[in-house]
C-alpha cells in the first residue's frame, strides 16, 4: 500500500507510544492539482485554527474525490511527521484515509463538526 511497510494487527504497542502521534482535524480551505506527481493526487491547504495555521499535504484522493467536494471538509491529519518532498512539493501533514475494496483512499472525517485543531484522544 503506497510503498509503506505496515506492522501485522497483532504487534501490540503501549498508549505512550499512542499519544506521540499528534492526530489533528482541520479544515481543508484549498485544493490544487498536482500533475507531477507519481500517481494522482491533489495539494491540499488545511486549516488546523489558530495555533497550528494552515498546513499543506499530498493526497492521492482523487478516486472518490473532485476538488469542489474538499473544500470546506475535515479531515483528520497527522502533524507530527516531518514535512516530506514529494516531487516539486512540500507535504507537511499527513492526511489520513482507510483504503475502499478497491484500494481507493477514503478520508476520516468527524461524524458532526468540531473546532479545528481539536486533537484525536
């Protein structure tokens, strides 16, 4: 999947390790193509309030996605990761997703709006 090595279901880990995975929701405020990269996807502007600002990231989102529908959605986002270069950008959050039947990114979102930043507990 995407060239990262998952760890097996069953490898427990402690809730230490938990919270040191800064999980965030924001809402995404713009949406551009981004034809350079390796598959499809989209460059994401995400609002994370006031103490996080905006950050932007990499999404191959565009199977179940067209730009017009992110705008205004919230997703959740890891933080805490380094920002990574993906061809000529920048991705400096992680946006998160579960795979559909068919290996299409769906994105997690919160079942009623709440404040961006909020932090995952």
């Amino acid at each position: 999947m995407n060239g990262i090595t998952m760890p097996d279901a069953t490898e427990l880990t402690d809730f230490a390790s938990f919270l040191k995975i800064d999980i965030r929701v924001g809402t995404i405020i713009g949406v551009e193509p981004f034809p350079q990269a390796r598959k499809p996807a989209y460059k994401l502007t995400i609002d994370f309030g006031p103490h996080l600002g905006t950050r932007r990231s990499s999404a191959q989102v565009t199977g179940h996605y067209a730009p017009e529908t992110l705008l205004g959605r919230q997703v959740a986002a890891v933080v805490n990761f380094p920002p990574r270069q993906i061809g000529p950008f920048m991705s400096e959050v992680l946006t998160l997703g579960f795979p559909d039947a068919a290996g299409e990114v769906v994105l997690i979102q919160p079942s009623q709006a709440v404040p961006d930043g909020g932090r995952l507990f």
